[in-house]
C-alpha cells in the first residue's frame, strides 16, 4: 500500500468508526421532516415575506429537459419528447407565469440578484430561443444588474459555436459542463458521445469567451481508477477549466438499471472504501493545481465563486423557480411540485389568481435557525470559527478529533473525510441544538 493510500484508508476507518459507512450529501430539512404549510398557505406566507428584505438574492431555475436521458444519471430530467407531446411548452407557460407571479410581490423585483443559475436537466435542450426567452423573462423582471452572474449547466454537446454565440449575447459569464469522464471506454459506459478531444476543444472555446468554466467528474464508475480520474483532472486544467465537481456515483430511483446492470448496487464496505480513496486521491490532484474545496463536492481557483452553491455563506436567500425547485426565502423553505404536475398546472392568468405550483413549504424551528450558521458553513466547506455559538464551536473540536475537519487560521475546513459523511454531519449538526431552550 503507498503511503497516500495507507493515509487514506486510516482516515476512513477514522471517520467510520463514528458514521455508517455510505456517505450521502447532506438533505434539505424537508427531506427529513417534510412540510407543515399547506401550498396555499406557503404562498401566502412566501408573498408576504419575500419583498420584505432588501437584501440580494440568488436565483435558481431548474429547466428538466434533455435531449437523451444518460443511463447513469439520477437528477430529475425529463427527455424531450420526439413524438410532438406539448409539455415543454407547457412547462414554459408555467415557468413564465411564475416568474410573473414572483415579480408581482410589492419589493422583490428591487432585490439585487447576485446569480441566476439555470440547472436542469440540461437547460439549452430547449434549443436557445426558447432558452434564451425565460432569461430575458428573469431579467426584464428581477433585479439583475452588471455584477448578476448568468450561470448555465450543461453537457459539452449543446456547446457549439451557435449556442455560444446566444450565450455571450445573454450575458452568460459561467458554464458548468456535465465532463463526467473523459476516459474513451468510461465515456462509452456513461453514454457521451463526443471524443474527450471536442469536450476539451469546447471548455477551451468557453474559456477564450471570458467566462469562468467549471466540471462534473464521477468516481465510483466500472473499471476507474485513480490514474484515469488523475488524467481526467490534468487534461481539464490544461484546458483551463477553473472549478471541478467531484461527484459519486450513487444509486437511486433514476438510475437503477444502470445501477444493477454494472454490479454497483452489490457495493459491500470495500467498496465505498474504495470509492472513497479514489476521490480523496482525486482531491490530492486538485490540490496540488491549486484548487481548494469551496463546497463538500466542489474544488476552484479563486476565479469560480461558485456562487449559487454558496448563497446561503453570503446570507442570502435563494428564490427557486421550476419543477422540484428548492429555495429558502428569510426562515422558510420551499419545494416545487415534479414535472409532470409543474407542466400541469394554470398558466396565463393574472399573476395574483394562482400561485405557483408548490408542494408545500416549513418555517425553520428557533433550534433550526440556531444551527444554520453552523451548516452553512459546513456545506461550504470552511467553517469560519467568527459568530459561532459555544456549542457549534465544541461540535466542531469534535469533529476535528474525527479527522472531518481541520484546523486553519479562521477556524477549520471540511476535509476529505468531512466531505463524504457531510450528510451524516449536517444531521447531527441540526440536532445539535434541539435540547437548547435560549
Ligand atoms: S446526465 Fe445531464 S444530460 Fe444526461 S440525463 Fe442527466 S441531466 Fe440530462
């Protein structure tokens, strides 16, 4: 065993002692205790607190449409239909009318919005004119400005010059590419189908236009290994990619064909402890280009803010549109209904009549809103020790003594271990201050 790997390995057995060995990403609160509001009922409360602050906010879309589904991937994305089924448009019409409908609350068009991030699904399926209409919808009706980042993910194919074109005429200043592997045979597995040499021609092309690139990788896959994760990373920064996502590849209701078909669903611990030296070895890599961790999954350069992932670090609220949407306005958090129901529901009435179509929203409890400063910070990546209570700061030495944490100047930082069991971690840090009455 090299010294890396042994390194690994007691970092796992470390953090496993404390934890189940299957780290997932952290969930939002209503994943573990669903809503309390009604749909109606968050609404109202959504319409009346949303233009209160003046405060900037983030801005979400989710556009579920792709041109294909991949076999691998668990997000909610929904295919294009080919048979002239209506429910893009369908869905747009909604989408429109709930852009209306935020834009109506008295004070919130005057919010500065920081970004508008459009995820998906992969948003330029749409095809760029349809695309290209609900972000001049958002941006004739909310409060973007020059500083707004435009940011779009989506996969290396729909980038050729056409799409890049309408990019720069939108605004678009970051591009999140969907890379997952640039290994030929992985590709093939994954269903990719451009060569590694055009997804690499097209970062660089995104690159020459200015913006700020970053990159999906998977690990976990069939067959990888630490020497094709590694080469992956090298070639995406000797495109000059800034920003790299290391993601795992996990089993879910999407996915399990896929799942089942490559033996990945009989993963017993050795494998996660595989899995887990793979990605902490592919961290390495990042690290000695430069790149730090600024999200539990996310590496950059200084120039990728990442700015919609860390919303919540700068105190903002995150007005999320779109089918399974979640955003959290001041104390609240709000989810979307799915496609189907999204495309479903009342469009092209006035504004006021129908609200968006919600699942349903909560209110964050006191012990919630004590532990938030905490997993914000967790989820960042950095846990900056100013303006943490007793508590959150004793939590934290513990986890430190876990190796899941480590100490900086400021206070201390995820590490790689932190990274793959922050799901388990932010659980614990909600709980945190449950039994606390102040
Ligand atoms: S991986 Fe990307 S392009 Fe493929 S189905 Fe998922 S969201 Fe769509």
């Amino acid at each position: 065993m090299s010294a890396a790997a042994g390194r690994h390995r007691a970092a796992w057995e470390r953090a496993r002692a404390r934890y189940p060995a299957s780290g997932h990403l952290p969930l939002p609160r209503w994943a573990t205790r669903g809503y309390a509001e009604t749909p109606a009922a968050a609404w109202d409360a959504l319409r009346s607190d949303a233009g209160r602050s003046r405060g900037p906010l983030s801005i979400y879309v989710h556009l579920p449409f792709c041109a294909t589904r991949c076999p691998f991937c668990d997000c909610h994305a929904t295919r294009v239909p080919r048979d002239g089924g209506d429910i893009v448009e369908r869905y747009l019409a909604v989408l429109a009318h709930e852009v209306v409908s935020w834009a109506s609350i008295r004070g919130l068009a005057e919010r500065p919005v920081t970004t508008v991030h459009f995820g998906g699904g992969t948003p330029l399926a749409l095809g760029t004119d349809a695309f290209g209409g609900v972000a001049c919808a958002l941006r004739d009706a909310l409060g973007t400005h020059e500083g707004t980042e435009w940011a779009l993910e989506t996969t290396s194919r729909t980038l050729d010059a056409d799409a890049l074109d309408a990019l720069d005429r939108l605004g678009f200043t970051r591009i999140h590419v969907g890379v997952q592997s640039l290994d030929p045979d992985q590709r093939r597995l994954l269903g990719r189908r451009e060569p590694p040499a055009t997804v690499i021609e097209r970062i660089r092309a995104c690159r020459e236009r200015g913006w700020v690139v970053s990159a999906d990788l998977l690990y976990g896959l069939p067959g990888q290994t630490s020497a094709t994760l590694a080469g992956d990373i090298e070639q995406l920064a000797g495109a000059g990619i800034q920003g790299v996502s290391l993601y795992h590849l996990n089993a879910g209701p999407h996915n399990a064909p896929f799942v089942r078909r490559h033996g990945l669903d009989a993963r017993g611990e050795a494998r996660l402890a595989a899995d887990f030296s793979l990605m902490a070895e592919a961290a390495e890599t990042l690290r000695a280009l430069g790149f730090g961790r600024n999200h539990v999954t996310h590496f950059a350069l200084p120039a990728d803010e990442n700015r919609y992932a860390r919303h919540a670090l700068r105190g903002e609220d995150l007005l999320a549109l779109g089918s399974s949407a979640d955003g959290v306005i001041g104390d609240r958090f709000y989810r979307h209904v799915e496609v189907d129901a999204y495309a479903a529901a009342p469009s092209g009435v006035a504004a006021t009549d129908v609200p968006p179509p919600l699942e349903g929203a909560g209110v964050f409890t006191p012990a919630e809103r004590r532990a938030r400063p905490l997993v914000t910070r967790l989820m960042s990546a950095e846990v900056d020790r100013a303006g943490l209570d007793a508590r959150s700061v004793a939590f934290s030495e513990g986890l430190v003594a876990d190796g899941l944490l480590e100490p900086v100047a400021a206070g201390w930082r995820l590490t790689d271990a932190g990274a793959w069991f922050a799901g388990a971690i932010t659980a614990e840090a909600w709980e945190l201050h449950a039994t606390t009455t102040r």
